[in-house]
C-alpha cells in the first residue's frame, strides 16, 4: 500500500460512488477471517480450563472486523467480543492481555473472586495471522485506490 489509510479516506470521501467501493473493501477484507476464527477458537479450546466451560465461552466468542473510513481514527479494526450472563459485555480483553478472569465461589453471585489463566488466547493466533491479514488488507485498498483513481 502507497498511501496511509487517512489519506485513503479523504480520496474516499471526495468520491461519487463511495458506497460500492466502501462495500468491496468490506467484503475483501473479511475473506479471511474464517481461518482467523478457527485459530482463535482452537487456541480459546485449548489454552483456557475446560472445567466450568470457560474454554468453550470463550471459544463461542464474536470475532468482527470494523472498518472506519472517515476521521482520524480511519482504519481497521479486528474485534473479539461476547455477551456476559448479564447482558453486559465480558472483558475479553483483560482475559486475553492479563489472563484475569472473576468467577463466582461455587454459584454464590454474591461473592466473585479473581482466578489468573494462561493469556494470549487471541494474541498468539492474530499475531501469526497478521502477516496475512495485513497483505489481503493492503491489496483491498489499492484495488479501492485503483477504482477511485480511474473515477
């Protein structure tokens, strides 16, 4: 890729068919998450405990790309989320970066207590991953760049 994606985003904005350029960087971008999903799935499976079934939540988690094309924070992001029991959102993150996760004392919802698991259920499999990504990425915005730049 030539350009940065802030200055991809400007030539997108000044552009008439915005929406099915926008629309084929999407669907590009998102060819290879599946192989993405599986990693992140097996290594969930197999790096959290079994028992109580974190593993297996875990592994049943949301994997979505976002892509932003407007402002400064222009770009793309991969996200990983899942629903807590509550309806609120679990912190993932903290489990994957810290390995910190809270539990309830034997089903008492009164009373939570921290517990450390291995980290890097999604770092280890998205950082062999991202060579990949980053390559089908950058292909997506030059043929973006190319259909702009013909008009």
């Amino acid at each position: 890729m030539g350009t940065s994606f802030a200055a991809f985003a400007n030539e997108i904005r000044a552009f008439n068919a915005r929406g099915d350029v926008v629309n084929a960087l999407r669907r590009d971008v998102r060819k290879p998450l599946p192989e993405l999903r599986r990693d992140v799935r097996s290594s969930a499976t197999s790096t959290l405990p079994a028992g109580g079934g974190l593993g297996a939540w875990v592994a049943r988690a949301r994997l979505t790309v976002k892509l932003k094309d407007s402002g400064r924070s222009a770009g793309i992001r991969i996200k990983v989320s899942r629903a807590a029991g509550d309806g609120d959102k679990a912190d993932l993150n903290a489990l994957d970066l810290a390995g910190a996760v809270r539990h309830p004392l034997h089903g008492n919802r009164k009373r939570w207590y921290p517990q450390r698991v291995t980290p890097g259920f999604f770092t280890k499999p998205w950082e062999a991953f991202r060579p990949k990504f980053i390559k089908v990425a950058d292909e997506a915005v030059d043929q973006a760049l190319d259909v702009i730049r013909r008009g």
